[in-house]
C-alpha cells in the first residue's frame, strides 16, 4: 500500500500544491519554447564548425569522340579547388559566431518573457482566490444578517425592506463567487499551459514591501536582454561588413587535370583563375552591410529609450500601488471598522438594516480594492525585475 501511495506522490505532482519557485525551476525544464531556441543552438554549433571551412573541390571527367590515333583525342580528368582570400573564413567564422550569440541571448530573452508570464499568471491567481475568499466571507456574513433581522419581522414591520435589500446583496455576491470560480479555473489552465506541466493548486503569499527608491533599480537594467540582443546583432552586422569588404579581392581557384592519350604520351595540366570585381557588385554590398550596422545601432539606442519608458511606467505603477494599499488598509478600513462599532448595537435590536448592508458593501469594495493593489504591486515588481533579465 505504502508502494502505491509513493508511486502517485511520483506520477502525480498535479494534485499537491506547488511553490511559485517551483512552477518556475520545473517550466524552464519542460517548456517547449525553450527547448526548440536550445535546438536552434545545439545547430548552430555546426553552423560555427563548418563556417571557416574550405569549398569542396570539384572533380570533372571529360572525353571526346576523336579516334584515339589522333594527338587531339584524349580522357581528361580535372580537379578544381577554390581558395578564399586571406582571412575570409576567419570573417565567415565571426559572422556565425555572432549568430550564435544571438541565439543564445534569444534563449535567455525567452526565459525572462516565460518567468515574467508565469509570475503574472500566478499573481493573478492569487487575486482571484483572495477576492473569492473575502466574497465567501461577505456571503456568510450577510446570510447571517438575514436571519437575525428576520427575527425582528414580526415586531418591526419597517424590516422587510432592509431584508430585500439584503437579498439583493446576496444574490450579487452568489453572482460574483460564480464569475471568479470560472475565471480562477481559467487562470489555473493558462498557467499549465505556460508551465508546461498541470498546475490545480499553487501555494503563494503575496503582500506589500517597502517601496524601494528608482534608483535602486536602475543599475540592474543593464542587464536588459532586449540591450543584450541588440549588442549582438551589432556584432554580427559588422561582421557582415568585414565579410563585405574583404569580398572586393578574388578568390583564387586553382586547377589541375590529367590527360590520358591512349596513342600518345600523356601528360598534366595546371592552371589558376580568379573573378573579377570589376562590376561594384561587392561595393554596392558592403555599402549595404554598413547601413544595417548603423541600423543595429540606432535600434540599441530606441531599445533604451523603450527600456527607460517601461521602468518608469512599471515604476509608477507599482509607487500607485504602494499608496492605495496604505489609503485602504491604514485609513479607511480603520474608518469603517468605527462605523460598524456605532452601528452594532443598534442592529443587535434589530436597527436599520440598509445602514448595516451599506457599510459592508464599502467595506468589500475597499478590501478589493486592497487586494488588487497588492497584486498590481507585485505585477509591477515582475516586471522591474524581467526589464533587469532576471529568471528566478
């Protein structure tokens, strides 16, 4: 029996909650986004290999239809080899290297975007299953209302209005428990998916730090893998141009055949030969490959500019947060609390019930309120964090 248990501990992860570092350790495992760049890679590889390698040689055999007791009648048998000008294969080398490098950036970018997704995903969540907490809490809380005031039916007559009025609020809160039972199970389904793995349950206690000043932040920035892409496609583009520029000498190809004469002596032939860039071909395509290296250029420096705009959007969102967190929880919940304390002692001898429901309903708001403050806090942290290239 013990060998069962352990065996569905094993084959079903599923059905126990999950830490978020969890979630995350196993998504970089298992997902198949990343794993089809790490292929892209592992191909690259080859690409880096067979860069600074030679042409291969072309051999040719050629005959005519002279009788063999002619001079001119012969079997030629030819071999021809390019030989690419010095440092070509050194600059066709750099090129795949450089695209190897942007492979390679391209994984981690991959990385901070799935950890960002999952981190989002998984605060909603959170979100989700808060407010249909406090919902639940809010639903018990009216329905016993409900009772106690129906108590009061038979003495107060002016008590079946607060008691409709109560109803109402219930069957609105029933309306939005429902609403957030189907959101959470979609939230759960999106978050699997990004995993990789079946996620029903997940473990995670979200609240409201310190707000840390922008500076603090910023110097991690450098670390931006958008900045980091751009860095390596500027390498690769001027490694084009150095490719470009060294493609304005020829290539030598060198030639050597053997002739057989059945009648006669036979005898080898060499020779060389070269293109000639006599068109501006070559020019017209370094001058090409310089313009997309000040390309690369220009789109590093808006990469920043972009990089610089989200931090500070991310930045204000989460300052705003901060602040609404601290409005609801150190302020007004503080305020309604003394409300209900007035008014409890009239509504335990039965007192207005509209004032009650009333005070509960803005009490929900602003707990909701709170709820969605510490998940915007949170969302915005994640994102100051991906914009930093972290992927923990």
């Amino acid at each position: 029996m013990n060998k069962y248990f352990l065996l569905l501990l094993l084959l079903s992860p599923s059905l126990f909650s999950l830490g978020l570092e969890e979630v995350i350790t196993r998504a970089l495992e298992k997902s198949p986004s990343l794993e089809a760049i790490t292929y892209r890679m592992t191909a690259s590889h080859s690409t880096v290999d067979s860069s600074n390698q030679f042409s291969n040689p072309v051999i040719s055999l050629a005959d005519n239809t002279l009788p063999s007791n002619q001079a001119m009648s012969r079997s030629t048998l030819s071999l021809a080899q390019k030989l690419p000008y010095f440092g070509k294969r050194d600059s066709l080398e750099k090129i795949a290297l450089a695209q190897e490098g942007v492979i390679g950036i391209n994984l981690e970018q991959a990385k901070v975007a799935l950890v960002n997704e999952i981190k989002n995903q998984a605060y909603g969540i959170w979100e989700l299953e808060e407010l249909y907490k406090i919902i639940e809490e809010y639903e018990h809380v009216t329905r016993q209302n409900i009772g106690l005031f129906e108590s009061y039916t038979a003495t107060y007559d002016n008590q079946h209005m607060g008691i409709m009025s109560a109803e109402l609020t219930l069957s609105d809160l029933k309306i939005q428990g429902a609403t957030l039972e189907a959101q959470i199970e979609v939230a759960y389904a999106k978050l699997s998916y990004l995993a990789a793995f079946e996620i029903n349950d997940i473990e995670l206690s979200l609240v409201v730090w310190d707000l840390p000043l922008m500076s603090t932040y910023e110097e991690g920035l450098l670390n931006n893998k958008d900045l980091s892409l751009r860095n390596k496609e500027i390498s690769k583009n001027q490694a084009m141009t150095e490719t470009a520029d060294l493609n304005n000498y020829p290539d030598v190809n060198v030639l050597a055949s053997y002739a057989y004469r059945e009648k006669f002596d036979n005898f080898f032939t060499f020779g060389i030969g070269m293109s000639l860039p006599i068109y501006g071909t070559e020019d017209y395509k370094e001058e090409e490959a310089k313009a997309l290296t000040l390309s690369a250029i220009s789109l590093k420096e808006d990469t920043k500019i972009a990089i610089h705009s989200d931090f500070r959007t991310a930045y204000a969102q989460m300052k705003s947060a901060f602040k609404i967190y601290h409005i609801v929880q150190d302020d007004a919940l503080p305020q309604v609390e003394h409300m209900f304390e007035l008014t409890s002692s009239s509504i335990s001898t039965g007192g207005d019930l509209f004032k009650y429901i009333d005070i509960l309903v803005q009490k929900l708001k602003l707990e909701q309120k709170s709820i969605a403050a510490v998940a915007i806090y949170n969302r915005s942290m994640a994102k100051i964090e991906a914009l930093s290239g972290e992927t923990e």
